[in-house]
C-alpha cells in the first residue's frame, strides 16, 4: 500500500515534486468544481489519484518525446492531456465541447500555469494540422473515434486509447470498417484495463 499519492504515482512513473505540486492544485480544484458540475464519475473521487491521475500519466510511458503534437479527445476534466501537459509536454490540444467543462480546464490550467491549448469544439471539428498522436479516456468507441478523426490521420499519426474490458468486442466492430497495427498494454491502475497503441489506420 502507498502511503502518500506522490509514492503511488512514482512507483510507475517518474514524477518531480515541482510537477506534484501543480497536480496537487488540479487535483484541488476538481474536487471543488466537482461540487457544481460532474467532472468524473462519483463512484472514482475516493481514489482520484489512482483511478484518474495515475492512469493518465501511465502515458509517460508511450511517449519519449515530449515535443510531440497530441490530441486530447472529448476531454472532460482533461484526463490524460492536462496531466500530461503538467508532466511537461509541451504540444498538448484539448478538444471539448461542454463549454463548462472548458471553463474549468481553462481554470486548472490559470492555477497551475501550464501552457497548454484548449479547444471549445467537437472532435470532429479538430483545428489542430499535423497531429502526431491522438489519445482518448472513456469518450467512445473504437470505431466511433476513427471516424470522428479520420480526416486528421496520416500514416505518421499514432494513437493512444485507455480501454475497459470490452475493447476486444470494440475492435472486432472497428475491423468490420477499418485496418490498422494496435499493440495492447495492460494498464498499471485496472486489471481489466488496456492502453492500446493503433497506427496506420486506413479504411476499408
């Protein structure tokens, strides 16, 4: 057992003080907006740092270059894309449609002063060129999100999807429409979880 959320999350990943400081602050500020609108599920806030903090930065882990262009789709209360960007990734876009949700990203990122761009759009009205990687937690299908981000793919763009248990039924609809390379990763917070790795998406 970890005594303290800076143990838990350094047991995975490395993470400085400087950038726990700045979590604590996100992690402040949900909980205080939690109370006005629902950020995340209500059932997760009595282990936010594992279920929601820890399995974001779990990305760390994929991505070695922190120079890299990355795409946050639908998302919420910006996990894993503002964790991230205060993990110190500089190229980090969120794409939000819930212009409430986009206010309280745009607050976390205010009080943690993190440069970080925040899109008040659908997915499929991304305004971000050149995308290297894609990365979504609890937004939708796979199918679904390769639809909404099809006009946006090249062969150089990767992307990174935390899944639940069901991704393998996800993936047998997506191949009924699409080819692509996934290697799967189970996820460090949740036995049944997955980070899948997807490149060269193509329709059929």
């Amino acid at each position: 057992m970890h005594n303290s959320p800076f143990e838990l999350l350094n047991s995975h990943i490395s993470v400085s003080p400087e950038v726990f400081e700045r979590l604590k602050l996100y992690h402040n500020t949900l909980i205080k907006w939690q109370e006005k609108i629902n950020l995340v599920s209500k059932d997760t806030l009595s282990d936010v740092w594992q279920r929601h903090f820890l399995d974001s930065l779990q990305l760390i882990n994929f991505i070695e270059d922190k120079n890299k262009i990355i795409v946050d789709l639908g998302s919420g209360a910006g996990f894993p894309g503002m964790a991230l960007a205060i993990a110190g990734y500089k190229n980090i876009h969120l794409l939000e449609s819930d212009s409430r949700k986009v206010a309280f990203l745009r607050e976390v990122a205010r009080i943690t002063e993190t440069k970080i761009s925040i899109h008040n759009c659908r997915i499929e009205n991304n305004p971000v060129a050149d995308v290297d990687i894609f990365i979504s937690r609890a937004c939708a299908s796979l199918e679904k999100l390769f639809s909404l981000i099809e006009k946006s793919v090249t062969h150089e763009t990767t992307c990174l999807f935390h899944k639940g248990k069901n991704y393998s039924i996800e993936n047998e609809n997506a191949l009924l429409h699409y080819r692509y390379d996934m290697n799967v990763t189970p996820s460090v917070v949740d036995s049944h979880g997955v980070v899948l790795k997807i490149a060269n998406i193509r329709r059929v």
